[in-house]
C-alpha cells in the first residue's frame, strides 16, 4: 500500500464520517448515522496522531534494540520512521472503514464482529510492521552504516 493511496482514502473516509455526523445533527440522517462513526474516529485520531509524533520526534519511537535505534542517525532514524507509517495511516484507514460500515448495518451482531475482524487484521498489521519489519530496517541500516562496530 502506497501512502498517497492511504492518504486518498482516510480524506474521503473521514469526509464521509463528519458528513454523516452532520447529516444526522441536523436532523436529515438517523441519530445513529452520527453516532457511531464519531466514535470511530476517536482511533483514527490516535493512530494520525501517533504517526506525526513520530515523524516529528524519530527518538520517541520504542523499538525492540532501543540502543541500537538510538545510535543511528537522524537521517537513518528517519528511514525507520518511515516503515512505521503504514501501520499507522493502514490502521487508521481500517477504524474509518468501520465507523462507516457502522453506519449502514445498523445490526449488532454484525458490528461486533466487524469489530473483531477490525481489531485481529489491526493486531496483524502491528505484528508485521512493528515487530518484524521495522527491527529488520533498524539491522539493516546498523550493518550498512560506514562506521559499524563489528
């Protein structure tokens, strides 16, 4: 997944979730149409939010070898941020998806197994990101380093 691609689809997701919240505020939607999509978003926040902290701050990211994260430079630290960032932007991309999906099968059953479904392919994508991914990005640029100790 692209991030362009991820960036398209959280604007159009997010448009449509405030755009039901307002729908369903004044009075033109079901109140549930509101409801439910606004609180979806609150892991949208969170996980936009996680992913500019990080860029802003390489050094805040926690990281299985913290001191071999720490002793890369800015620029590599950079890098390693930037493997990070799907799971972010793909996890908020899943959480908007749901606050619509919310919207249009109003059936509890079906939210919370969606819910679920949402929550396991989250957990997946933190797995393979977080935890496989990016360690494997961080020893690839300690080894290529110039300077590397070895």
């Amino acid at each position: 997944m692209s991030e362009s691609w991820l960036h398209s689809t959280n604007i159009i997701l997010w448009t449509a979730c405030i755009g039901l919240g307002a729908g369903a505020y004044a009075g033109r939607l079901p109140a549930r149409m509101g409801l439910l999509p606004m609180f979806a978003l609150v892991p949208v926040v969170l996980h936009c939010g996680a992913a500019w902290w990080v860029q802003y701050a390489p050094g805040s990211l926690n990281m299985p070898n913290q001191a071999v994260y720490d002793a890369l430079s800015d620029e590599d630290q950079q890098r390693v941020v930037a493997c990070t960032l799907p799971y972010f932007y793909g996890s908020a991309t899943l959480w908007s998806g749901f606050g619509i999906a919310s919207t249009v099968v109003p059936e509890a059953r079906v939210l919370v197994v969606a819910l679920v479904l949402v929550g396991i392919v989250d957990g997946v994508l933190a797995v393979r990101v977080l935890l496989l991914k990016t360690p494997r990005k961080v020893r690839e640029l300690r080894d290529s380093s110039p300077d590397a100790s070895r």
